[in-house]
C-alpha cells in the first residue's frame, strides 16, 4: 500500500456547520469505505489555515487516492488535494541515486 496526504478545504456552506461536524464527518467517512474499502485511514487533523483538515492513509494506488479526493468534493469541499507521500528514509536513499 501506498501513503497519502488528504488536504481539504471545506466549502462556507460547509464549514458553517461545524457543530454538525461530526455527524458530517462520518458521513463522508462511511461513504468513502463503501466505494473505497481498501483504504486504511492512520490519521487526521483538524488545520487552522489554509486547509481545514488533513487526513493520511494508506491505498492501493493513486486512482483510489483521487476517488477520495472526488468524494470529498461531492461532499461539500470546495478543495482536496491528495499528495504521494514517500517515508523519509526512501527520499536519502533515492536522493543518493542522484
């Protein structure tokens, strides 16, 4: 499996419901297990900044990762991004190869 970054920025709509944002929240999680459910979620984060949240999970290549970044924004971002995301160790070793 593959690693991967999930930037989203939620749309004003959206994003005015935060006390809502749980039950929004999972949701958009189960929809994803249904269409997606190979995908292991590891982490998210709620942001203050330019994205609302960032989820990192595992898949099996990047077309699931875009199904997940076009689910998100079916459901109510108005950006999601998802980012390769290679361990650290792998980037010396390749930066060696340069």
């Amino acid at each position: 499996m593959k690693t991967f970054v999930l930037m989203t920025k939620l749309s004003s709509d959206v994003a005015a419901k935060m006390k809502d944002r749980d039950q929004i929240g999972a949701a958009w999680l189960d929809d994803v297990h249904k269409k997606c459910p190979e995908v292991k979620f590891l982490a998210h984060y709620g942001l203050l900044g330019s994205y609302d949240f960032m989820d990192i999970y595992e898949a099996p290549d990047e077309e699931t990762a875009a199904k997940i970044s076009m689910i998100s924004r079916a459901n109510g971002a108005v950006l999601a991004e998802s980012w390769t995301a290679i361990p650290y160790k792998r980037i010396v070793e390749l930066a060696k190869e340069i």
